[in-house]
C-alpha cells in the first residue's frame, strides 16, 4: 500500500538510565513471529539467484514468515476479457489458463529457506469476475461466488505448503477494491465492507474445504482514511470494521438497509497494517477511527465490541478475542521519499520501537516488515520506500538493526524503564548489557544475560541520570562481539 499524511508529531523519544534489575518473566515469554512482506523482490523477480539470495538473506536475519500475494487477476486466464474462457473451472487449480508459475517458485524457494508462508488471496481480480463486466473495472463489485472458486484453487494447490491465508488486501482502499461508498448527493454510506463481508463468506469456507486445518485471516485494512464525499474516497478502518459487522458507534446492532438479513463473517484472526507514515510509533492518530501501532487497544476493543455484538465470529473460540496479525509495518524514507518518508536514521529507531510495542502487545501475533527493498521513486513520490534497502540495493541503517532490535521504555514508571531487545534468528543467546555516560567512549557491562527462545530479554533499570545503553552478543563462541544500537535514557521526574 502507499499511506498518505500524518505529519511529525515529535522527535524519537529518549531511552533509560541506571541500576538495572530483572525483568519479570512475563516481559521475555511473548512469542511473536518475525514476517517479511516484498513481491518486487521474491514473486515478480524475472532473475531467480537473486531471490534465492534474498530469500537466503531474510532467513539470516531472523524471518520466520513471509507474505505472498496470490492475485487472482494475475493467475487467472484472460483476466482483461468480460467473458472467461469457455469451460473454464475456475475452482480447479489445474484447469488451462491458470498460471501458478511466479507464484510456484515464490512458495517453493521460501519453504526451502525454512520459512513459512502467508498467503494474501486477493483482487483486483479478473474483469470477467465482476458484477459489471462492460465496466472493464477489475475492481468494481467482484463477485463473491467467483472469488470463492479462486479460494479454493489457491487452498487446493498450496494446501500442503501454506498453513495461513489473508483473505483480500486492504479493502478499505479503492486502489484495491470498489465502490467504497455509495453517495446520494453529499450523503454517503459504506459499500466495500458489505462487498468484502460477501467476499469472505464465500472464501473462508471454500479454503476450509481444501484445506481443513489452515488459519484463514480478514481484514488486512489500511490504518487512516479520508471524509465520505465520494464514492470511492478511502474508508477509515474502524468505521469499515463497524460496517462490516453491522453495528453502529454505540456497537449496537443495525439492522437496516445493507445490514437486513445480516450474517456475520468468521474467520481466525484479523490481519492489520498500522503504518505511521510520518507519525511516531507511539503517536495516536487524530482521528478516532484510523488506528496506528499506537492505537491497537482501541482497535481491538472495538472488534471485541463488535464480536459481542455477534458482528464477527471467532472460528477458534465463540469468546475467544481475535488475534492481530500485522501482515504489513514500515516507514518511508527521506531520501528519496521527500513526501512521505522520514530520515533513515529515525526509520531504523522506529522500527525497533515498533517491533517493542508489538512484542508488548499480547494479541499480536505476526510483526512483517515492509518491503525489502525500495521502489524506483516516480512522479510525487510515487513508488514505496519503507525498504531496509535502497532501490540500488544499498544498506538502509534498519537493515543493521533489524537482526537486533533494542528499546528502552521509559513510560512503565516515574524513574524506571525497561529495556527491550531480541537477538533474530531466535534461541537462546549470551548477551550482556552495558551503559556508558553520553560522551564517554567507554561502555560497561551491568548485567549479563541469556534470552528466551525467541531470542528476547528485558530488564528493568532504575532511572536517576542520563545514560546510554546496549546489549553484545556473540553468534558463536571466540566470534567478535556485536552491538545493537545504542539507546539514551533520562529520567522523567513527573507524570
């Protein structure tokens, strides 16, 4: 996706400070999966050793899932005529006119580095799929039923390989699906989250068939919109999630208009992308109804309001509350993005923040970075730049510290804070944690460590003076120490 606005709300906060106590074993016992999200890269890369290299490099760097688009305008035969080939049997993933083959290489070269796979089953789809096809708008009102019958092509063919799929991407956007809304002069109601819930009651069930024990994902929704005055404006995500499980602000049932004969869409989990765009991680967002990393609490106390409410049903549990997968998460940089982007200095601290709060963050379960690598920049900062590299393929400074991802929280108490880090891939691993004075070239060690399984560890330090710190660790034994980044911390003497 490509999100839009938000301005700078403040510089990175600082990080920590003194004496340094364990942490509770509550704060190392999270799992939360490391995920990777870049087509350009993997799928659509016509020169197959270079993304056997990159897949290669995201196993090194501690990916545990990567993010596929199985579009269904892509894979599908004749996907610009307004009617599908004679006898086509599009619920076959062997009829002729299917071309799995991009997305065949993509699955089997990610296996084959030890990762899992995610599977986003998504449009714009075939024109011959929509309710219009003279309209020659792939986007325009996909039919649910044919939807379906790609589902369960997909299920049928990645069955065995793919454990976790992502129904639709983002269908609060026009870019992806449409109409948004449905105007009367300056009056105007939400379209697409009827249309998508249709969507995923006839693709959740037709994957469940081809394959019974596979997670089935909704959601996927952009995290800011824009005012209905237009047909195909972009839907604020809570509003979307009211609409799509038919329940007003107050999460009262609605039982009128688009909402008569109302039945709900089931599903494992909700997928979500909270991009900040400029904002900082633990920025909120203006408006109550878009929702950054900084607003998941709001955003899920909704879905458990609309879940009460019998909007939404939990195939896991009828009471069980929705896991997050955060199928999408980066920052843009500046350069070369002079729009949208934030330096890449503040971009590798974001995301390290970020990766904290998710962690922090019970419901969630799936953290992916997005993208790898940079688009071309076009016209108005056209193309994506969230990437841990450059578009020429050069170092980003996230790249560096993705593998070691390390914060300080200084919000747990008036002069306590807690330090945060990960050593990716997993396991357990030596660290030691040192500080420094701010000037000082020397660093000493306070404590010495091992992480959890996943490769985290916190620890809880004292705040009485301004203090850098950072964890080392060494990969094997006798090799060079390796160092996060460092993090500054002063105390905050009110609240």
């Amino acid at each position: 996706m490509r999100a839009h606005g938000a301005r700078i709300l403040g510089l990175i906060a600082a990080a920590l400070v003194a004496g340094a106590a364990a942490a509770p074993a509550a704060d190392a016992a999270k799992t939360l999966e490391v995920g990777i999200a870049d087509d350009a890269a993997v799928l659509e890369n016509p020169i197959p050793a270079d993304a056997a290299r990159t897949v290669a490099d995201w196993r090194a760097l501690g990916v545990d899932d990567v993010r596929l688009f199985a579009q269904w305008g892509r894979i599908s035969p004749r996907a610009g005529d307004v009617r599908a080939p004679a006898g086509f049997d599009a619920a076959d993933p062997d009829a002729p006119g299917y071309d799995w083959s991009a997305l065949d290489r993509a699955v089997a070269l990610v296996r084959g580095a030890g990762m899992a796979v995610t599977l986003s089953v998504t449009g714009p789809g075939p024109v011959w799929a929509t309710a219009s096809p003279s309209a020659l708008n792939p986007r325009l009102n996909p039919v649910p039923g044919q939807f379906g019958r790609f589902a369960r092509a997909v299920a049928t063919r990645y069955g065995a390989q793919v454990d976790r799929y992502v129904l639709w991407n983002e269908p609060n956007l026009p870019l992806w699906l449409q109409p948004q809304f449905t105007c009367r002069g300056r009056t105007c109601t939400p379209a697409s989250p009827h249309l998508y819930r249709r969507l995923v009651r006839a693709a959740q069930p037709a994957i469940r068939a081809a394959d019974a024990g596979a997670r089935v994902l909704i959601g996927a929704l952009a995290p800011s919109g824009q005012n209905p005055r237009s047909r195909n404006a972009t839907m604020r995500p809570l509003a979307f999630l009211r609409a799509l499980g038919c329940v007003d602000r107050r999460a009262q049932r609605d039982r009128h208009g688009a909402c008569a004969g109302f039945r709900p869409a089931a599903a494992d989990g909700i997928a979500y992308h909270p991009h900040g765009v400029r904002r900082a991680p633990d920025a909120r967002a203006p408006n109550a109804d878009d929702a950054g990393l900084a607003d998941l609490g709001r955003l899920e106390g909704l879905l458990d309001a609309v879940q009460r409410a019998g909007g939404l049903r939990n195939t896991l549990g009828r009471t069980r509350r929705f896991d997050l997968y955060l199928t999408e998460y980066g920052y843009q940089t500046d350069p070369p993005d002079r729009f949208a982007g934030v330096r890449p200095a503040r971009q590798a601290a974001w995301l390290q923040q970020g990766a904290y709060m998710a962690w922090r963050d019970p419901r969630v379960r799936t953290m992916t970075q997005y993208v790898w690598r940079d688009e071309p920049t076009g016209p108005n900062g056209a193309g994506w730049q969230s990437g841990l590299r450059f578009a020429d393929g050069r170092p980003k400074p996230a790249l560096r510290s993705f593998p070691q991802p390390f914060w300080a929280d200084s919000t747990v108490a008036r002069r306590a804070a807690r330090l945060w880090g990960q050593v990716r891939p997993g396991g357990s691993h030596a660290v030691a944690v040192q500080r420094r004075t701010p000037g000082s070239a020397r660093w000493t060690t306070i404590r010495r460590l091992r992480t959890d399984g996943r490769g985290v560890f916190g620890l809880r330090v004292a705040v009485t003076r301004p203090v850098e710190y950072r964890f080392t660790w060494r990969e094997t034994p006798g090799a060079a120490a390796r160092a996060s980044d460092a993090r500054r911390v002063a105390p905050v003497r009110g609240r």
